[in-house]
C-alpha cells in the first residue's frame, strides 16, 4: 500500500499514465486505469471527463494536449443532415472515443451514445465543447483556434442543433433521460438542471467565440436565448424558504397569460423531505421543471455550474453555498461530494431507475459521493469567496482519496464506504483534486471556467 507523503506528486503521476496516444500525440485521458475491473468503456476518453483533466493541463503548461483534443473531436462531430434514425443528429459529439488498431494503422472510433450501456444520448458533450475550447482560449490566447473556419462551423453546428425550435417553447433545453454525467435511468429527463447549466456556460463561450459577422444570425440569437434562459432558471428553478411559501399556496388550474402557477404545480407534491430539510438561510435551482413538476431534489454538478457561470444571481450564488455550509454532513459528509440528495428509495426507486441495481439508494448517480465534484465544489467557493469552505473539503479528500486509490465514487448516506463497483484510478478524481489545488493556490485559475456577472435577464413570454 502506497504511503501518500506526497499525494500531489502521486496524482500528477496516475494523470500522466491516464493519457491517450493518437499517431504520436497526446490527445486526452482514458477514464480509468484500474486492472482488476472489467474495462466496459472506461478505457476510452470521455468528453465529460476530459474536461477536468484539461482544465489541469491548461493550468500546468500541457496546452498542448487540450488542443490536439479540441481538435480530433472536431473531426468526429456529426456532420451529415440524416433524416434517418440510429444515426448522430447534425453537430452532436460523440460520449467518448477510442484509438483502435484497423489494417495497421491507428483509427479513432467514437461512440455517441449506439455502444453505450442503455443507449443513452450524451447532450452535454457538444456543450462541455464549447465550454472547454473557451477555458483554451481563455489560458493561451490562442483566439487564432476558434477562428479558424472549421471551429467556427463546428461552434455553429453545436448552437443550431441546441437552438433549433422543436415540441416545446421554453428557453430551456429539452433532452431525454441519462443525457449527461448521469447517465442512466435517474427521472432526469426533460429539463434537468445539469444540461441547463452547461447550456448557459456554452452560449456565453459562443458569445465570446463567435465572429462578429452574423449572416446567419445565430450570434444574436445566442444573446437573445441567453437573456430568457438566466431569467427562467433565475425564477422558475430557484427555491428558499420564501419560495416553498409561495408554491405552498399556489393555485392549480391557471389558464392564459396572467398564470402566477405557470407549470400547475399542486403544493401537495412538495414532498415531506424537502419542507424539512431546507434550512431557513440558503437556498438552491430545482432539479428539473417541467409541467406539473418540480424535481427538488438538489443536484450538484448544475448548482455548482450555475454559481461558476454566473446562472445564478450574485445573492443566489451565496445562497447556495450557506446552503452547502448549512446541509454540509448531507452534502459533502465524508467524501465530497454529494452527486444528488436525497437517494430516490422504495417505490420512488423502482419507478425512477427500473430497479437498476447499481443505483440502489445512497449509491452510485443515486445520492453517492464523487471525489470529480470537488473541483465544482472548490470553484464555486472561490468565486463567492468561501476559502474556509474550499479549504475543509480539499482536507477532507487528502485523507482519503489517494489510501482508496482515487476511486470514481463512495456510497452511503455521509460516502463512507469506497462504492462498491467503484473504479479505481479513475482519471477524473484524480485531476479534480489537482485542479482543486491549483484552484486554492492561484485563483486567478477561475476565470477559465467562470463567467462575469450578467444582469441581461429578459421575461419570458409564457
Ligand atoms: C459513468 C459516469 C459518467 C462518466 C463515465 C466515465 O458512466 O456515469 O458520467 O462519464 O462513467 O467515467
């Protein structure tokens, strides 16, 4: 058993021995590295994960390694208009991808989601992307990149499939279930937080990113939808004590454009769990809205997001992390952190997963602790100014993640137990703690995946 005198120094090492070759070059990090686990597709590069060790790289002069990534996975967007199923849709890019070795040569094959366990859809992927190619530019200068007339198709290809009007008129976007680092059957389909929060952080790099010329006008429509977004998410999503009260009392059956109840949300789905547990100081984004429905369950990755992006208002942003501060041994408990809480249990679970026996309750996406949320956890703190916080839960991770061997998960209700089919040596906890500890130390690091305030806010029209 290694001994962690130098838990730095052995993480650097599993990120290095995490990275994936291309023809010579450096292009990204397999998801994990553990050799008694069955590989399934752990061995390939995810776009969700790489995020987190690119963002390390960006901060320790392998720049080099994020560009080469932003650019093969270029090349293996979706670039047919199909009209047929089984295929990728216009601009998606891929969950993950893979070198094989075909007629002597090396091929990169990806997978958008047709291998995938369930066969899930991975919507985040094109706005990680865009998000990540803004946290490039952002550290080197290289504006000449998103410049140039292949990115700025791709950028275009990413915005018209998000942007496209399809079933529905909200500014947020619709996606089925399992379409993001929760992916699989989790009742986070619809209008999940997550996908909404990443949505935001990817139309603000597109403002930043795209050339002025708008021929097309799909800059102006960025701006526009980012206005209606930041307004919906801001009021529909937000909860707190003065907003339990107010759907305490709401009416149901409004009809037409004076609806205070817009979705007809009955307060007697609040459930018992929620009108407890939420503190009277602090407050946090609803996981899903949708008609008749408020997901409240708290999740995350989207609230993090939202505070680093500026989603959030500035008040809404402290708020959510007293409300970290307040829930802490629920939310961060012994591992950070959380990944949703509460579990869903009982019948909730049968109806929610399809009895998935990986997402048992306090397991897995199921209300498990994942050491890659840190980094979101350490982030936001920074932003709204909370080192203390930041601090405490990089301390609680130095305990523990290099004994268990940087595993991708903890389960129980405070995530004191290694999860049980957990991988060991997955790449993301390792490069969450590094970022975290570039984070602490330079702040200044932030400003790759934050955005400035934005009171640009507009009404929607519902
Ligand atoms: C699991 C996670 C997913 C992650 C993948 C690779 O499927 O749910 O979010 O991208 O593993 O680590």
């Amino acid at each position: 058993m290694p001994t962690y005198k130098n838990l730095v120094e052995d993480a650097q090492k599993a990120l290095e021995a995490s990275i994936m070759y291309y023809k010579g070059q450096a292009v990204g990090t397999i998801a994990a590295r553990d050799r008694d686990a069955l590989a399934l597709n752990y061995d390939q590069c995810f776009v969700r994960d790489f995020v987190s060790s690119a963002l390390v790289f960006l901060t320790t002069g392998r720049e080099d390694i994020v560009r080469n990534f932003l650019e093969i996975t270029l090349t293996l967007q979706s670039q047919e208009r199909r009209m047929d199923c089984f295929k990728p849709g216009l601009g998606l890019m891929p969950a993950s991808f893979k070198v094989e070795l075909r007629g002597g040569g090396e091929v990169l094959i990806a997978d958008f989601g047709e291998h995938a366990i369930a066969r899930v859809t991975p919507i985040d992927s094109c706005l990680w992307w865009m998000i990540l190619l803004r946290a490039y530019v952002k550290a080197t200068g290289d504006l000449a990149l998103a410049n140039r007339s292949d990115f700025q198709h791709g950028m275009r290809l990413i915005l018209r499939l998000c942007l496209e009007t399809r079933f529905d008129m909200y500014p947020t976007l619709l996606v089925p279930d399992g379409s993001f680092m929760i992916d699989r059957r989790m009742g986070v389909y619809g209008y999940p937080l997550e996908i909404q929060a990443l949505f935001y952080a990817a139309l603000r790099s597109a403002e930043e990113l795209l050339l002025p010329n708008d021929l097309d006008g799909i800059r102006t429509a960025v701006i526009e939808r980012l206005g209606h977004l930041a307004f919906h998410m801001r009021s529909y999503y937000w909860l707190d004590m003065q907003r339990l009260s107010e759907i305490y009392h709401y009416k149901g059956e409004e009809f037409g454009i004076s609806a205070v109840n817009k979705f007809n949300i009955y307060a007697s789905s609040i459930p018992a769990w929620f009108i407890n547990w939420l503190p009277d100081e602090g407050g946090y984004f609803a996981g899903n809205i949708g008609p008749g429905l408020i997901d409240f369950r708290f999740f995350t990755l989207g609230n993090l997001m939202s505070v680093i992006t500026s989603l959030s208002t500035k008040e809404q942003s402290s708020n959510i992390l007293t409300l970290v501060a307040n829930r802490w041994d629920d939310l961060v408990g012994q591992m950070p952190m959380k990944i949703c809480f509460p579990a869903v249990e009982d019948r909730d679970w049968q109806l929610f997963t399809g009895f998935d026996p990986k997402n048992v309750p306090w397991s897995y996406h199921n209300g498990g602790n994942w050491p890659v949320l840190l980094w979101f956890l350490v982030a936001a703190a920074v932003k709204t100014g909370n080192i203390q916080l930041a601090e405490n839960a990089i301390k609680l991770t130095e305990a523990r993640l290099g004994k268990d061997l940087f595993p991708e998960y903890y389960d129980g209700k405070n995530g004191r137990l290694i999860g049980k089919e957990a991988r060991r040596y997955q790449t993301w906890s390792i490069a969450a703690f590094l970022l975290s500890k570039q984070l602490i130390a330079n702040p200044e690091h932030l400003k790759l995946i934050s955005f400035e305030e934005d009171n640009r806010a507009m009404a929607c029209e519902f």
